[in-house]
C-alpha cells in the first residue's frame, strides 16, 4: 500500500494553511485570524508564533499541526477546504467481510503518486503537470460516497501502462528532439501545440495550451532553462496520454457505471464507529439496498425531519429488520477518528456535503462558550442567556433515539447566530486562566483556580466535579507533568458537568447520542453508571488521605495550593 498512496512526507508542514487553522479553531479566534489573514502572507509558523497567548488551549505549535493534519484527514477534503485534491494520504479500510477497499475518489491521487514514482524524472515541472493534468477528470458530480476493492494487482496494471508509455516515447525521441527544442527557442507555441495534439488527440486540448504558455512565462529562469528539455515535455505528453486513458476507460474510475451483478460487485455502505456502537447513514443504507430492488418491492423510509439533521440506524437493526437485503451490501467500517479539540468532519448523503457528529456539533458550542467566550465567569444567572439555551435545544433535543450527524452549512448558520447572541458581553471584564508551573498542577490547583475564575458562584458543587475530572486529566496526560492546556481542558469539562446538572435536557441529548464517555468525570444519570474507570481512580487516590502526597511540590506551587480567593 505504501508504494502506491503514500507521497513522500512534507517536512515544511505546506498541507496545513492559514485557512485549515481557522476551520480548526473556535469563533472568536477565527475572526482574529482572518483580519490577520488578509494583512500578511500564508505563513503558518509565523502566525502561530505571534499568536501564541491566544492558543494556549491547544498545546505546542507541534501538536496543534498534528491535531489539524488529523482533522483534515478524511476522504474529498479538497471540496470542503477548497484544497489540493493530492493533499492527502488515502487510506485503506475494511468491510465487515474482511475485504479491504478504498474510496473511489483516492484512486485519483495513487494514480498520481503512481506516476510520479514509476518514472522519477527529475523535474519539479514533471510532477506539477501531471497534478495538473489528473486534476481535470476529477469527478464534478455530486454522486453518493463510493468505494472501491483494493487490489494491488489493479495499481501494478497502472503501473505497467504508464511505464509502456514511457518506452513509447523514446521509439521517435530523436525525429522529435530539435523541433520542439527550436519552437520553444522561437516561442512558437501553437506548433508544439500540434506535437502534442497528434501524440495525445483526446485529452490534450486548449487548457493544456494556456497551462504551458503561462508555467513556461512565469517560470524562474532555472525552471525555465529544465522546461527546454524537450525529453521531459514529450515524455510527459506520452504518459499523459495513458493517464488519460486509464481514467476515461477504467469502470473503476466511474462514479456512474452500468449495472453489475452484485454478487460480483456489491453495493458499499459506510459503517460509522464510534467506541462500541456501529451504524450507518439511513439514506445511504436504504438507497443501496433499493438499487437492488425491482420499483414495487423498493423500500420506503421516514426523511429526516429536522433540519440539517441526517439520522443514522444500528447495525443491530439492520440485521434485525433487514436481514436479507444486508446481506447484498458490503459495510465499509469507517472509524469516527476525532482530533483533539474537534469532532471528525465525514460525507453526508452525498459527495458535496459533510456533517459532523451532533454530539461533536453540541460540545464544540459548549466549548466555545466556555472557554472563549467565558461566559460562566461573565454572568450571575442563567436566566441572562436563556435565550441562547433555547435555541440550542432546538437542535440538540432529546428526542433522537440513534446517534445523528449535523450538516455543516446548518451547524454554521448555528454557530453564526451563537456567536452573535454573545457579543454583548465581549467587554465583560473576566479573569483570564493562570499558566500552570514547570512540574504541572494538582488537584488542590485544579479547584483553586476554579475559585479563583469566580465559576463557584454558578457552578456551587464545581470542586466536587473536579476531584472527578482530575483523575482522568491524570490517566490522558502527554509527558510527565500536566500542562497549562491540560488545566483548560480541566475547567472546561468541571464547566461542562455543571452546566448538564442545571439543564439535564442536555444530558439526555448527550445519553441519547451514546456520547456520554466524551464527558471526563460525568455520572450519567439515564445510565446509571460513570462511564470511566472508577476502580483505576479508587486504586490510584485510595492509598493515602493526602492524595498528592506523591507529588514532589514546589515552593511556587505550594503558594497556587494555599491560595484563598
């Protein structure tokens, strides 16, 4: 698989830009960054340096580069980020049968590496036109999700016509050679023009004219000097031209394909999972299995009828209810892979839109109130933006009995209307949280400076949730001490379980989603159970009364410790 889908690694971290950062981050911060945005160049070192104070939540430069790779890692986000689409590794993944398979769309960039690495000129220009070139089959349609069979036999037969291709070019190399070297010396174009269009009549047209004419123009002298040799322009238009035919002749390559048996080529149907639970998408479940249906036995099915909201149905039901017909699919698993600080985007009903989990979708509002917005530090009652909650439960409400996805254009219409209804209290003076020293906090700290942000006068019983939180701050902890953004995340979910107390609608939207475990510390009331590792936290704390007694403290710390606010 690595010989054939992975690029070789960008060390210069070029795949996350500017406007990959602002996607990733909350709210206010994205308004911050795009007034930078458009006063300096798409330098992203550069930009995180200066705004260092402002990301404190989400670790070192280091991390957050790998978080975003993370998160912008799923199948067509060149749609979403209005990307390159070569920008990303594709990935293998597995049915429930035990096949592999990979989404149709990634056989564009493995072809592209395939290429690239079967003839390994030495030329940057070699590599940029065939991007170029690949590019342009891209399917524009906007088609259900699909996946291929993965056969590393289907890539050797790429590689073997590229590479006969390759040979071809050479058999006239010498008769060719001068003139193309004399009409790129003279500028005349339209004549290498004419080469081209008699090695490569179908796909070579009018764009693959402009594209040259403006490359060669705006080239460095350096580049320039590389584009005259003519070995590499007419071995290009060689492999172009098999490029092409494997994209226009391939069945594989087609989003739309004439009918096949399907004991020979099933349907696929993305299998979402999430911890222990597994569904799928109730559209796309149903639209598979009614492809395969004569029109008077098609099954009908409930729309969604909230908006923006795309339901899901479990496996278990599936095979409980539609047993037979399942049978005829293949399910592709496709873990929900979440970054650190947000939920997984994937592919709604079809290739053009994307959606997020609306447990994710809730939590990052919870978020962005909490920790950008601070509003628990800000007011004294939640009758001041009850307003806001209402709204919010219009979305997230408890009656979903299957865990749903949220469309992305909704949820930012959402987020938008959120954001605005807070900017009355943008010039409410708060407390900002403390760095936290070298040797990392306690939990004494913990609730200290949840004092210390005034968060006691909403949240009375906060202290008690933290000696819940600690402990699973404790057990997910990157190195030997915690960190200033491990005690963001700390207050945030101390915030988060005192929020569900006062408005336990939102806890059993959460029960609901099957989401409780992303909540550190929280007792699920509707499961009657926490859903974290109690015994490992009794173990740990139970040995002694004093619980940091273990903790090597220093004087510094010792004064956060004693602290009364």
């Amino acid at each position: 698989m690595q010989a054939f889908c992975i690029p070789k690694k960008d060390e210069t971290n070029s795949d996350i830009t500017i406007k990959d950062l602002i996607e990733y981050v909350a709210f206010p911060l994205r308004e911050y960054l795009s007034l930078r945005d458009t006063q300096s160049s798409n330098d992203l070192p550069i930009l995180m340096k200066a705004c260092r104070k402002k990301f404190r939540m989400y670790g070192t430069d280091e991390e957050l580069i790998e978080n975003l790779r993370k998160f912008k890692d799923f199948p067509e986000c060149y749609r979403f980020f209005n990307d390159s689409p070569m920008n990303r590794t594709p990935k293998v993944f597995e049915s429930l049968k035990g096949e592999k398979y990979i989404h149709r769309i990634d056989l564009y960039p493995i072809l592209e590496n395939i290429a690239v690495n079967t003839i390994m000129l030495p030329s940057p220009v070699f590599a940029k036109i065939i991007n170029h070139y690949i590019q342009r089959y891209y399917p524009k349609h906007h088609t259900n999700v699909q996946f291929v069979k993965f056969r590393p036999e289907m890539f050797e037969e790429y590689k073997k016509e590229i590479w006969k291709a390759y040979l071809t070019a050479f058999e006239n190399h010498d008769q060719v050679h001068e003139q193309i070297v004399e009409f790129i010396k003279k500028g005349e174009y339209r004549k290498i023009d004419k080469i081209f269009a008699e090695i490569d009549p179908i796909g070579y047209n009018e764009d693959d004219s402009r594209y040259y004419m403006n490359s060669y123009r705006s080239m460095p002298p350096m580049l320039r000097k590389e584009m005259r040799d003519a070995s590499v322009i007419y071995v290009q238009t060689h492999i172009k031209r098999a490029l092409g035919t494997l994209m226009r002749e391939r069945n594989e390559f087609h989003f739309f394909k004439p009918f096949v048996d399907p004991m020979i080529d099933p349907p696929t149907v993305r299998l979402f999972e999430d911890k222990n639970e597994q569904y799928v998408i109730k559209s796309e479940f149903f639209d598979s299995i009614n492809l395969l249906l004569p029109l008077i036995d098609r099954i009908l099915f409930e729309e969604d009828r909230d908006v923006g909201i795309i339901s899901t149905i479990s496996l278990t039901d599936i095979m409980e209810f539609y047993g037979d017909h399942a049978k005829k699919i293949e399910f592709i698993r496709y873990p929900i892979t979440r970054s650190k600080h947000k939920g997984a985007y994937v592919q709604g009903r079809n290739r053009r839109t994307f959606c997020v989990l609306i447990a994710d979708a809730f939590l990052e509002c919870m978020k962005f109130l909490i920790s950008h917005c601070q509003i628990f530090q800000k007011i004294k009652d939640f009758n001041v933006i009850q307003i806001v909650f209402d709204e919010m439960e219009k979305v997230f409400h408890a009656d979903f009995d299957s865990p749903c996805f949220f469309d992305l254009q909704f949820f930012k219409v959402m987020k938008n209307n959120v954001f605005a209804g807070m900017r009355i209290f943008d010039n409410t003076p708060v407390r900002e949280i403390r760095d936290v020293p070298p040797d990392g906090f306690s939990l004494k700290m913990l609730q200290n400076e949840l004092q210390y942000l005034g968060l006691l006068k909403l949240f009375p019983d906060i202290e008690e949730h933290a000696k819940r939180v600690f402990p699973e701050i404790e057990k997910r902890k990157n190195g030997e001490f915690l960190r200033t953004w491990d005690l963001f995340e700390a207050i945030e979910h101390c915030q988060l379980i005192g929020f569900l107390e006062k408005f336990p609608i939102f806890a059993v939207f959460m029960h609901n989603q099957k989401a409780c475990h992303m909540i550190m510390g929280l007792q699920c009331v509707e499961c009657n159970e926490n859903w974290h590792d109690e015994f490992e936290i009794t173990r740990n704390y139970k040995e002694t009364e004093n619980p940091f007694g273990k903790i090597n403290i220093k004087k510094e710390k010792d004064e956060r410790e004693r602290e009364i606010i």
